[in-house]
C-alpha cells in the first residue's frame, strides 16, 4: 500500500463550506414559503449561488447579510413569475432536477432550464418521465432527454411513484412538484436516499408520514412561512478531509468542525470504520431537523473492506475519495453496485478508472464498478478530470499525500462545491 509523505506534528482544526444539497433545497424550500426567511450557513459555491440566482429571477427578494448569509423574501409560490431569460444552472445536478420539479408543478409558470456542457450530456428522463405521469408538460428541447428543459408549470395530479433506483434528486422532484402544486404523493424506493427534503418539510411543519424508511406519503395543506435555515458544513466536502486525517502520517488528529450527520449521508464514516479508521463524532446536535456534530479523525492502518449494496446510496458522492483511501489501504480497493456513478457530473466509474491507470495501477473495470489490488507505488502523471469537481480534489487529495507531484488539466470545477479547498490543503 502507498506510504503517505506528510506528517500531522499538532491537531489541527478546520471548517468545510455549508452542506450543498441543505444550501440547494433551502432556496427552494424559500420560495415556496410565503414571506421572510434568512439562511445562514449557505454554500457560496456556484452550484448553489446558480440556483439562488434562478429564483430570483422569478420573483425572489435577495439581500446578502454576510458570508454564507442571506435574507431571502418570497412573495409565495402562487405568486412567483415566469423568468425573462432561460434559467442557467451550470454544473448543478441537484439544481436543475429539482427545481424542474418545483416548477412544473406551478400553473402559468413557464421556463426554460439549462446549464454548462457537462450539465447538458447528464439524463433527465429519470425525473421527465414520473414528472409527466403527474400531468407536467416538460420536455428535452433537444428531444435527446437532456437538459435544456422547456416547461409549462400546470396543476398536477396526486401520484404514488415505485422508484427503480435510490435518488434523491428524483424523490426531491417529485416531492417538490407534489408541493407546489398542493397535492399529495406516495412515493416508494428500493434503499433510503437523502431525506434532506423530508426533513425540511418536517421542520416547516408539513404533513409527512413514513409507513417505512423507504416508504412515504405527503399531504396538503402546504403553508409554509418565511423562517430561519441553518445550514451545517457538507460531510460530501469533509469527506476529503476525513480520508487525508486517516490517511496521513503522524499520530495527531484532524478535528473538522460543525459536519452535518444526516443518517442517509454517513456511509462514509461507516464504510472507513470498517476499513480500520478511528473517527470520532463529539458535540452532537440538531439544528433544523438535521443532525450535526464535530469529527475527530485520527491517522490510522486502513484495510480492504465489503462494501455491500445497502451502503452505495449513502457513499455515491463519496466513492473517489473512497477510492483513494483505497491506495493506502492494505489489500487494494472493490467498489460494486455503483452504476449510478455513470450519472454524476462524469460517468465517474470511467473518469477514475482512466486516472487510476495514468498512475500505474492495474484496474478491473465493470459495469458497475472497479477494483484494484494492494499497490506500493504510483507514477507522477497529468490527471485528466472530465470537468468533475471530485475527481479533482480526490486525486489533489492524493498527490498531498503521497508527495507525487500530479498535474491537472483543470481545477475550476471545484468552485461548484467546495471554495477554498486548495486553501485548506495548502495549510498542511
């Protein structure tokens, strides 16, 4: 396995940027309430900052109160407009589907949704095809289920949907459609997902019942009120940070403060406790129905370990790190059941695979995953990142440690999540 290059001499602090799938549903949740809420906690990245942007545009109030802070003014969702421009949404994922949920499901709105290029080869069908079911008239422009998005908001229909896959942005986009439309939904899925939706609707007092963890329904009334979002640091962002304490040399720890512990996201910390890590979770809280807590991670011997199925929803986001961690790990790494990484900003299944053979390891490519064995050594080489934020703090993460030198044909992309990153690595 690799041997890290880099000692931890003291324990060292640091903060991650606001959770990016709270920071998104927070605009949203905005401006489907009626009046004066204030977020604090807000991901300045431009994934979010697109989305906040775009309902403006429609009809949102925005007064920034500080770093990460804003006050935001809805005049109610009956009363948003329809954009004069086409909505750009960049690199967001999780800004497009699910604001083309939310505005489908209001009459009279009309709008077209796009973004970069990377945004536009991603599938939309997954959340068209449900959406349509409903009643919406949403359509691929291009005609090739791809973003851009032309929709005509309409009053949709209550719906019970059996989900294929394990999505949150699809369960989050119907869930949303179902609200601003004030009708119910049944929805149904095969593992649990991010509830961070279901959590907000709970906390603005929405009716929300579970007949399992995987099984909901949500009923109107929907009067939501403007109120006040605190928004905890991104575990996806900490994750970096979580694999390089674990991975580095010396025996202090990294303590990465104010990390949201929703129970849908910490695969993570589960999966690298079963490879060996020692992390540990100090001054739990709940702040806005979610769970949030500091993390001390200590340098620890990381072993192989079975990811089994159940974990995947919960690990999505975090895979190339985990595959990292992998590289210092004893007996390689195996990641399977993971074809939904081919639907990220990159068919990351593909981007890490290309990178990990540009470092000399030997990988056994399938459909829906990878693996490598135990490795000693890795070539300085240039890293390619398909325009995908996570392959490039991943391998990042990767050259601080391993003291190789590794080049990138671009890192602008790490601004959609995480601002500051390369501040934060530098400090070590």
């Amino acid at each position: 396995m690799l041997r890290p290059q880099i000692k931890l001499n003291a324990k060292k602090e640091i903060y991650v940027p606001g959770d990016k799938s709270i920071s998104h549903r927070s605009v949203l949740f905005c401006a489907l309430s009626q009046g004066k809420s204030e977020i604090h906690g807000f991901l300045e990245g431009e994934d979010p900052l697109h989305t906040l942007h775009c309902f403006e545009s429609m009809g949102l109030s925005v007064t920034s109160l500080g770093k990460g802070s804003y006050q935001v003014v809805s005049p109610g969702k009956n009363n948003l407009k329809s954009p004069s421009k086409v909505l750009d949404f960049g690199n967001a994922g999780t800004g497009i589907r699910l604001s083309a949920g939310l505005i489908a499901g209001l009459p009279g709105i009309n709008a077209t949704l796009t973004g970069d290029a990377s945004l536009c080869k991603r599938p939309m069908a997954r959340i068209m095809n449900p959406l349509k079911e409903m009643g919406a008239d949403i359509l691929s422009v291009a005609g090739n289920d791809r973003a851009p998005l032309q929709i005509h908001g309409k009053q949709l229909q209550s719906y019970s949907y059996v989900s294929p896959i394990a999505s949150a942005q699809i369960k989050s986009a119907l869930v949303l459609a179902a609200l601003a439309s004030g009708i119910s939904i049944e929805y149904k899925e095969s593992e649990v997902s991010r509830d961070h939706t279901e959590n907000m609707i709970r906390f603005l007092g929405g009716n929300i019942v579970h007949h399992s963890p995987v099984h909901f329904i949500v009923k109107p009334p929907y009067n939501f009120e403007g109120t006040k979002y605190v928004i905890p640091g991104d575990i996806s962002s900490a994750a970096f940070y979580i694999v390089f304490g674990l991975c580095v040399g010396g025996s202090e720890p990294l303590l990465i403060k104010n990390i949201g512990l929703n129970p849908s996201r910490i695969g993570i910390l589960t999966v690298l406790q079963n490879m060996g890590g020692k992390i540990e979770i100090i001054a739990k809280r709940v702040e806005c129905g979610e769970e949030i807590g500091d993390l001390l991670v200590y340098p620890s011997k990381l072993k192989r370990t079975i990811i089994t199925e159940d974990l995947i929803p919960s690990i999505i986001d975090e895979i190339p790190i985990l595959t990292i961690a992998g590289l210092f790990s004893e007996g390689g790494f195996q990641i399977s059941h993971a074809e939904e990484l081919r639907a990220k900003e990159s068919d990351r299944i593909h981007s890490m695979v290309t990178n990990l053979e540009k470092l000399g390891v030997k990988v056994n490519e399938v459909k829906d995953g990878y693996e490598f064995g135990e490795i000693d050594s890795i070539l300085k080489t240039k890293i390619e990142t398909f325009m995908d934020h996570r392959i490039a703090m991943s391998f990042a993460i990767l050259s601080k440690l391993s003291g190789v030198e590794l080049s990138f044909d671009d890192t602008s992309w790490v601004d959609t999540s995480f601002p500051g990153f390369f501040d934060i690595l530098k400090s070590f």
